[in-house]
C-alpha cells in the first residue's frame, strides 16, 4: 500500500520512476554525493478537518490511530497530533473495559498536573473529582477552584471516626421506606429488591469497617493481629450496633466493650469461662485501643467524633498536609481511613440512584502517592485491592499515582509485592513518564509489554536536565512526557503543557520563590514565577 502511494505521488508530481526507466529518488531523497539525501525520513504533519474543509483532498487524508475521546492531554510527541485520553470517558466508548488508570514517574516531572487535567476537564463532563489523600498538599487549590469540600485530618483539631458509617442510617431508611411503600402499592419484588439493597449495603459497610479498624490497630502495633483478635473486634463491633442507637459509637466505646466484655465476645475469645485466660488473649489488643484513644499518635486522627462529613454531591479532597511525612503510621492510617470512607460514599450513591432514590453521579477517584501507605505494614496492598474492586458497580473512575515500581515493591513480605504488582497489571491505562532505565527494563516489563523503542523514550525523559543560564534552572527533558499504554497496543507518546489557569494549581515550589531571610528582598534578582516549575 505504501509503495503504492509513493508512485501515485511521483506521477502526480511529474518525478520519473522505474516504470518507464528512469531511476527515481527513494523515501531519504536522490542517493549519491552531493545528491541531499536526507539521514531521518520525518513523519508528514497530520491535521484533521471535516469533508466541507477539505473537500478536495480527500480521500487522500490520512487519519490518525489516536482516538479523540476523553480530555485533551496534549500532541503526539511524533506527529503533532491531538492525544485525548481519560479512564472515564474511554470506558463510556468501549476502548477499555474499567474504568482505571496507573501513573508511574519519577517526582517533579508531571504526575499531579496530568491527574489535574483529567480532573479538570472530566469536572466538566459532569464527573465528580474525589482526592482520597492530599499528602503534599497538591489538589486543595484546584478542589476549591470548583467550589468543593476540604476535609482537613490530623492537625489535633480535625478528627475522623473509623466506626463512622457516615450517610448509611440515612440511605437504609430511604430504602426501607421505600420499601414499605412498594409493599403497601403490591409491587412484592420491588420490595425485596430494596430490602435487599439496604441488607447488602450495611453488610458491606460492617465488612469494610472491620478490615478498617483491624488495619489501623496493625499499623499501630506494626505487626499482623491474630486471627482470636480480629474474632473480638468483630464481635465487639457487632455489639455496639446493637446497643449503641443514639450516636456513632468513637474507638473508646470498642475500648469499654473490649475491657468488660458481653457474651458474645467471651465467646469468640474461646476464654472457656476463664477471666485470666480472655485477659492474656486481650492485653496487647488492649493496650493498642489505648493508645488509639489517647489523642496522640494515631489517635490524634482517629479517637474522637469526625469533624467534617464528607459530601456526595460536590468534588472532596481530603487534606493530610497536617501530618509529619515521617509518621508513616499515621500517615498509612490516614490514607487507608479516607479511602473507605470515600469509596463507601460513592458507592452508597451509586446504590441509591439504582432505586431512583438519589441522582445519578459520577465520580473519578484520585489516589496518589500510593506508596507511602502501602509500605507502612503488611496487609495494606489487599485492603485496597478490597476496596478498589469492581469499578463499574460503583459508577466511578479511579486514577493511582506513585513514582516507581520499586517504591511498590519495597515491602518486606512477597505477597504483598506479588499483589502490588497486579494492581498496576490490572489497570486498563498505564501512564509512564520519565522513570530509570533500569526501572524500564527489569520490572515494567513484569507487568506490560514493552518495546525497546519505549523502553528507551521513557528512560531518555529520566535523565537530568541542563542548567539554563537564563533562568538559573536545569529544566528536565522529560516534564510534561508521557508514553499512554493499552493492553498491547503500541504506546501513545504525548507532550503535555500547562494552561496559565492550570499553573496556578501547581504552585509546588512557590516556597522557593521568596527570598530569604538572609537575603534583601527589595535587592533579590528575578524572583518572578516561571511557568516551567509548576510541574510537579
């Protein structure tokens, strides 16, 4: 096809070929000295215009495999051409069959602002932006900019309670309303449908909560609980459902179950009747709802009553900028915390709007930097496979970002590595930017394939930059380049660049733009902003 039409444009530009033989110039140009042929053959420029437009070329055109769905991220690095990509819209158009995406790529090259793109133009398709953990902070400003909700955590002053089931008393009784009402007009299988709802929407919740609690309790001990353990916390848990009807019950209630145990939880302990038996079986479990209950620690986020709610019908951030990087156990806690009750909300909406009881929403579930929770303890990488499971059921897209393979895999027990692995493997889209070679060669090729063209772009964007005497900065090659992976489809390299409105949602290193206090601000050279650092 293409030998083809190379001799159809040389009889049409009058050049002579072999057909009636004369030799002719090949694809560089004519070969021989001082003849200009050309060392690289360059992609012709693509555009794209409707039949009206170009009436005259077509069908002649040669259209583009990139397909134009989704938010526009920027141009194919090669041939100019518009790259559109999202999880949410190109699983409305049947391009991948979940709605997910993975990001990996070294810090300072683009993550966050490629997530705030696809937030930004998603917002406007009607998706609702979810940031499940803002470690940094990096997404407050551009969650405020849409009129959203910041929920603040772990300053000593904001709380969120673990045994919290938020909207859920609420949801259950529009549900049993409404299923009463559908009994009362003698529609039967509407009425087990919604009972149904409600009784699966609280057994989930009781399930999420307990893998919740338990995790928490593990990061604070740093070591896995024991199987009697977890029976009395599920037990103990079961028991303030029962008794505790006039508010949320906080973790000194499970504390006061624990330490004066009913029936049931004796049982579970399996004491045979013995108080010094439950009480060894008891004592560290003990000592660590404690310590969780003392307002320091962990339990400067978790012992007391949640502050602020999260809401369901505008775009959430959760801030955790309060917390010292340095507790991993905390900071672990914190993230694990907000992604329950984050996805237990988008869910129960989703179960809602199923009965016509709620609007129907969508939301894009952003969870960045996924390592620092699940290096925190063993046990981590499957609560969130828990939670993460099943995107489409819950009328949500879902983004994780982090910087490499090796910060996924630096936990001590395989098995957690081994699921790390497939939760990056099991994303529909996977975005790479500038990561080392090394990185490329012995652990992306574990979960996608990867050409050695690929290979080599992605580590070339990794390599540091050249210090602009100018500006007085080494910008790197490789901010704002991205490859887009599908399945086994050859990757998409795109060049993304920041809107002015975009940069003021990146303003990562404005602390670095201010002069010190060592130095004279009013004499200070250029300290003006650079649009080139507002990647991060």
């Amino acid at each position: 096809m293409l030998a083809t039409a190379t001799k159809l444009g040389k009889k049409l530009l009058g050049i002579p070929t072999t057909e009636n033989g004369t030799r002719g110039p090949g694809l560089l140009g004519w070969r021989g000295p001082d003849m200009g042929t050309a060392g690289v053959a360059f992609t012709a420029p693509e555009f794209r215009a409707s039949t009206n437009q170009i009436c005259g070329m077509w069908p002649f055109a040669a259209g583009s495999s990139v397909p134009m769905v989704g938010t526009p991220l920027g141009r194919h690095q090669f041939t100019g051409a518009p790259v559109c990509c999202d999880p949410v819209s190109w699983f409305r158009a049947g391009l991948i069959r979940n709605p997910s995406m993975f990001i990996l790529g070294e810090p300072g090259l683009g993550k966050t602002s490629v997530i705030h793109r696809i937030c930004t133009a998603l917002y406007g398709f009607g998706t609702i932006p979810i940031v499940l953990g803002d470690i940094r902070p990096d997404y407050i400003g551009m969650i405020r900019a849409f009129g959203g909700q910041v929920i603040t955590i772990g300053d000593g002053e904001h709380y969120l309670n673990i045994l919290d089931p938020g909207d859920l008393p609420d949801a259950i009784r529009l549900l049993e309303d409404a299923a009463r009402a559908a009994n009362v007009a003698g529609d039967v299988q509407k009425a087990a449908d919604l009972l149904q709802a409600a009784e699966g929407r609280l057994a989930s919740y009781q399930a999420q909560r307990l893998s919740l609690v338990v995790m928490v309790v593990e990061l604070s001990r740093r070591e896995r609980l024991q199987t009697v353990e977890r029976n009395i916390i599920a037990a103990a848990l079961s028991h303030l459902d029962d008794t505790i009807t006039d508010r949320v019950p906080v973790l000194a209630d499970l504390l006061e179950v624990v330490q004066n145990p009913p029936q049931s939880v004796r049982t579970v302990s399996v004491d045979r009747g013995d108080d010094d038996r439950y009480r060894n079986k008891t004592e560290q479990l003990e000592e660590d709802l404690i310590a969780l209950t003392q307002g320091v620690g962990l339990g400067a986020a978790f012992s007391k009553p949640t502050s602020e709610p999260m809401r369901r019908d505008r775009p959430v951030v959760f801030d955790l900028s309060a917390i010292n990087e340095d507790d991993k156990a905390l900071l672990a806690a914190a993230m694990l915390a907000c992604w329950s009750v984050g996805m237990m909300t988008t869910k129960l909406n989703s179960v809602l709007a199923d009965h016509g009881l709620a609007p129907r929403r969508h939301y894009f579930i952003v969870l960045d930097e996924l390592h620092r929770a699940l290096q925190a303890g063993s046990g981590v990488i499957d609560h969130l496979v828990l939670l993460t499971r099943l995107n489409r059921s819950r009328d949500s897209g879902q983004v994780m970002a982090t910087h490499t393979m090796a910060d996924l895999e630096a936990v001590p027990d395989e098995h957690d590595r081994e699921r790390a692995r497939e939760l990056v493997a099991h994303s529909q889209i996977k975005v790479f930017g500038g990561l080392p070679p090394v990185e490329v060669k012995e652990r992306l090729t574990r979960i996608t394939e990867i050409t050695g063209r690929e290979a080599d772009l992605i580590g070339s964007w990794s390599d540091p930059g050249v210090l602009d005497e100018r500006t007085g900065e080494a910008i790197p090659p490789g901010r704002g380049k991205f490859l887009i992976k599908v399945g086994r489809r050859p990757g998409i390299p795109v060049d993304v660049v920041l809107t002015s409105v975009e940069a003021d949602f990146n303003r990562i290193n404005d602390r670095w733009k201010v002069a010190s206090r060592l130095g004279d601000p009013t004499t200070s050279p250029d300290l003006q902003e650079d649009p080139d650092d507002d990647w991060e």
